[in-house]
C-alpha cells in the first residue's frame, strides 16, 4: 500500500509538471517563432506518409447517439468532445485534410444541427469528408451534409431524412392497477406529452407542427448541400426511410462508394498532399480525467429490458432516429 501511494504521489507530480510546460507553450510566438498550441488529442499513426512529409489527414471518429446528455472523455458531452477535435484540425497547420468517421444512428436534433455547424465551418478552411461505416443515418447524415465529400460502403445504412417525438400512453395501465395522476398546470399545452391521458386534437396538430418545422430545416439543408431539388426530395427519399449504399449513391445522397482505404486517398486527393499521413484523434490519459474519476458518484437506475437496441431516449425530446431507435 505504501509502494502504491508513493507511486500515485510521483505520477500526479510528474503530470502537474507536464501540465505546466503545456500551459507555458500556449502562447501564439516567442521572438517571432510560432509555438504549436497544446493538443487535446493525441495522434495514433494509421498510415505512414512518404518522402518524410510532416503533412497529415486527420481521421476523427463520431460514434454513438449525438447528443448533449452523451458523456464525453474530455469535455462535457460528446458534441464538446467532437467540436474540440475539429478546432485541433483547424489549428494544426500540417494538416491538410479531415476524413470524419461516422457510426452514427443519429441523435437529438438541436446536438445534430451543432455538428452540422461546426463541420461546415471548418469546411470552409481545409477539406473534409465523411465516411459512414456501418450506419451514418439521420442526424449522423444531417451533421455530414456540412462536410465537402461523403462517402459510404455500398452496405452501409444511411438517409432516414426525417424527425421523430415520442411519449408513452399508460391510461389504461394506470387503470388497471389503480393509479390517476392528477396534474396542475398553467396552459393547456403545458402537459401536452403526458402520457396519463389522450392527447387532444389541438394538441396533436401543435406538436405535429413543431416536427415540420424541424423536417422543413432538415430537408433544406440536405437539399441545398447535395444540390438536389427540394420537392424532388420530400416525394421521394426524405420520407424517413433507410437506404442501402448503394441506393443513397443512386439519389445523390453520397458522393462516392468505397472503403475507408478509398477516403484517404480522397482526402489526400483533395488537400493537395499526396504524401501525407493518416491520424487518428484519440483520447490520451490526463490529469484531470484522473481527478474526475473520485468526483463521481454511481446514481441507482431502474433498467426496464426492451427488445431492439439499447438507446436511452427521453420521452418529449425531439430526435433525428430512424425509427426503430425510438420505439
């Protein structure tokens, strides 16, 4: 035990001491001579560059539900995590291209429309090309259609262009067991989504409303970034339906079919550097992850087994799922 305490109490030292030297090296020059910024992420070499070029693609993943609630590594939720990855791209003047690989079903819709936001702003300065893997569909889509260039396997699941919210109606199990809820409220849509009753006409047409708004934002974006004709769109693939690879490539909805092998030749192809690298963004261990780890506490969760996959969705969110995801 003594061994062990003493040799946590040398690596915490030895990491403040790190810490420190990063934080010392923040600035932007000394003396005229530029200083890289302390990254966030660490590298891990996938493919070797040639010729001895210090030119490099970044490869950063995005995988799971896209939403605030995911917990990230580093930052506060998956989508701070993700943003801090393009940020790091953007500022690393040796990279020259960013391939984004998506595993994705999608996620809440306003997380989703974030990573649109960012993708299309760091579009703006360096190429960037999303590859789908296995699925890449709803808000994943949404999020790439920011991007230069997308790219999928011919089996891989993609589109389900649409916006799905739902509740729960236990009226009648209530019922059956002899429970009423007895509700307070101000407004009468101000437990429109309570699923202790039928929701009325009204209250339907209202939230019926806010999913169209939301479908209405989604389909434009696609629309205008796949240069495709919007009504074209909503009478035929952007009814929320899932594709095939092969399908999406057929309506335009992806750009090229292939491998991952194929996105780093795009990405080296259209950062002008074909003797470039291939990184991919980990998660290095850091002190205050470590710090983190006595900080939390284990809440008790009562787990109801569903079949499907295991996806914690919040009933009254509004989300970009296909909709097997969000019985």
């Amino acid at each position: 035990m003594v061994f062990l305490l003493v040799a946590v109490a040398v690596s915490m030292f030895a990491n403040f001491l790190l810490f420190a030297a990063l934080a010392a090296k923040g600035s932007s020059s000394v003396a005229g001579v530029r200083l890289l910024k302390p990254q966030v992420f660490e590298e891990r070499v996938m493919q070797d560059g040639n010729n001895g070029s210090s030119q490099k693609i970044a490869l950063i993943p995005l995988e799971g539900i896209i939403a605030y609630g995911q917990e990230g590594v580093l930052g506060s939720s998956l989508v701070e995590d993700f943003k801090a990855a393009l940020q790091q791209a953007e500022n690393d003047e040796d990279v020259r291209a960013v391939i984004i690989q998506v595993d994705s079903p999608g996620g809440e819709i306003t997380a989703s429309d974030v990573l649109y936001d960012a993708v299309s702003r760091l579009a703006r300065h360096k190429p960037v090309i999303v590859y789908f893997t296995s699925i890449g569909a709803s808000g994943a889509y949404y999020a790439a259609c920011g991007a230069n260039w997308i790219m999928c396997n011919p089996s891989t699941f993609t589109g389900s262009i649409g916006v799905i919210i739902s509740t729960l109606n236990y009226q009648e199990l209530f019922g059956k067991i002899g429970l009423q809820a007895v509700t307070f409220k101000s407004g009468k849509f101000k437990d429109m989504l309570n699923g202790a009753r039928e929701m009325t006409p009204e209250e339907s047409a209202y939230v019926q409303g806010l999913v169209m708004q939301s479908y209405d934002r989604f389909v434009g974006i696609v629309a205008r970034s796949r240069k495709l004709d919007e009504k074209t769109l909503r009478d035929g693939v952007a009814d929320g339906r899932i594709l095939s690879g092969t399908d999406a490539y057929a309506v335009k909805l992806v750009d090229q079919l292939g491998y991952i092998e194929d996105a780093y030749d795009k990405a080296r192809e259209m950062g002008e550097s074909p003797d470039a690298s291939i990184v991919r963004y980990e998660h290095g261990y850091r002190f205050e992850n470590f710090l983190r780890l006595f900080g939390q506490t284990r809440a008790q969760k009562i787990e109801i087994g569903l079949p499907g996959p295991k996806v914690s969705l919040e009933p009254g969110r509004v989300y970009l799922l296909p909709a097997f995801y969000a019985p």
